[in-house]
C-alpha cells in the first residue's frame, strides 16, 4: 500500500483513501463536517441557535475553509505541473540526467507533515483556546472548533509548503542549459501558474472575511493570520516569477552575446 501511494503528496494519499474520485471525496469530507456539527450542537443542548446567523458566522469558518482547500488543491497542482512540463522540451534531456529527475516532483513526507503540525501549533499559538471559558458550558462545541480549526489551519500550512517546494522546483529547472527561443516564449505557463496560484490563495482569506466581525478582525491574532498569509502569497508568487525571469534573462544574454560578436565581426 505505501508503494502505491508513494507518488502522491500527504494529501493526495488522504483523498485517495475515499476511493472515490476528488470532488466527491470532498463533498463527504464537508458532509461529514457538517454533520459533526449538528451533532455536537445536539449534545451541547443549543439546537434552536442553528438558526442564527452569529452562530453559523463563529463555526462555519474552519469547515469551509478545508472545502475550500480541498476544492481549489486539484487546480493549484495542475497549475504547477504545466510550469514544470513546459520546460521540459527547452532541456537536453538524457537518459538518468539530472534534468530529467528534477521534472518529477517527489513529496517529502516529514516535510509535510511538518508543515501540517507547524499550522495547528500557529493557530494553537494565536487563539490560545485553553483560555476559553465558554468551553466549560459547550465542550462538544469547543472540541469541534478546536479540531476543525487546527485541521484547517494545518491544511493550509501543507498547500503553502507545497507550493513553496514547486516554485523551488521551478527555480532549480531555471538555472539548466535551457534551449529558449525567446520570440517563442514556451515558459508562458509558468506566469500563468504564479497568477493562477495566488488568486487561489487570495480566493480562501477572501472567502474568510464573511465569516468575521468588525471586532475580530481587529484583534492581534486576526491581523497576524491574514498578514501571514499575504506574506505566503507573495513569496510564492515572487519565488515562481524569479524562475522565468531568470530563464528569459539567460537568453536574453545570450541572444546579446551573439549579436555582439557578428557586430564586431562585421
């Protein structure tokens, strides 16, 4: 079972598991959410406030928030692997090269977990929920947001690490012998990628802000989580732009370089 899966990241091995095809295992992810919801509204004894809008507007932002990522992870990673594939004709690309080797992408799982544990302790960190008073009245309540809240939070944190390790992977296959002709740019892809990526990251604080009250926005830890992740979204942007920019700029240079020497020639 682990050489089936070894190809896939953390959470591509998780939504295999469902045995279903993506989208569907999201839906029975978020009905599943969903109805742990109900259930520990049940037991907490305060069903009638499931039709109050405060009430949904306090716990529905961590469920949404892992559709979300779950929903916009099969878009993001085929983003990146078109940036990748289309540097693969502009390299010489012999048998068991170091080129040829660096075009797959290989999952380093205790990174990725890492990175998953690294996003709950964050917003453990932040929200400090053991000093939550009103967990003692609504435990069920409190053990659901503090599970869903850690578990969005961790998934975030593994789809940053992801696409910071396939922009690296970007800035490794620019700096080859790349063969570009630079009036048939083939690395259009790779901007393509860079904005379609960090509109998908925009999409989930954006999608966020309907779950938060002029208040909590305006507490350290609201503005903390949200500088955060403008900062994540510009560096990946900036770290998979700087790979076409570097690989336009050798041909550049060496378009330069040729033209140069026929004008001393002639």
């Amino acid at each position: 079972m682990a050489e089936e899966y070894r190809a896939y990241t953390l959470l591509g091995t998780i939504m295999k598991q469902f045995r279903l095809p993506w989208y569907w295992a999201t839906a029975v992810v978020t009905a599943v959410l969903l109805l742990f919801l109900i259930l520990a509204t049940f037991l907490d004894g305060v069903l009638p406030s499931l039709s109050q809008w405060a009430f949904w507007r306090q716990l529905l932002n961590s469920p949404v928030m892992i559709t979300y990522i779950l929903a916009v992870y099969p878009f993001i990673w085929r983003l990146w692997e078109g940036a990748v594939q289309s540097f693969q004709p502009l390299l010489p690309l012999e048998e068991g090269s170091f080129n040829k080797r660096i075009l797959v992408y290989v999952p380093n799982r205790r990174w990725e977990w890492a990175a998953v544990i690294a996003g709950a302790v964050f917003w453990l960190s932040l929200e400090q929920p053991w000093s939550w008073t009103w967990g003692v009245d609504a435990l069920w309540l409190y053990v659901y947001i503090l599970i869903s809240s850690s578990l969005s939070f961790g998934l975030l944190a593994l789809i940053i690490y992801t696409s910071l390790a396939r922009a690296r992977q970007l800035t490794q296959l620019s700096r080859q012998n790349i063969e570009m002709n630079l009036f048939d740019p083939e690395l259009i892809p790779v901007g393509f990628s860079s904005l379609g990526v960090s509109l998908a990251f925009i999409g989930g604080p954006s999608l966020s802000l309907v779950f938060q009250t002029r208040e909590s926005l305006q507490t350290w830890s609201s503005i903390t989580i949200y500088a955060t992740l403008v900062l994540a979204i510009l560096l990946i942007f900036l770290l998979s732009m700087w790979s076409t920019h570097t690989a336009m700029t050798k041909a550049k240079n060496h378009e330069l370089a040729l033209v140069r020497q026929h004008l001393a020639t002639a």
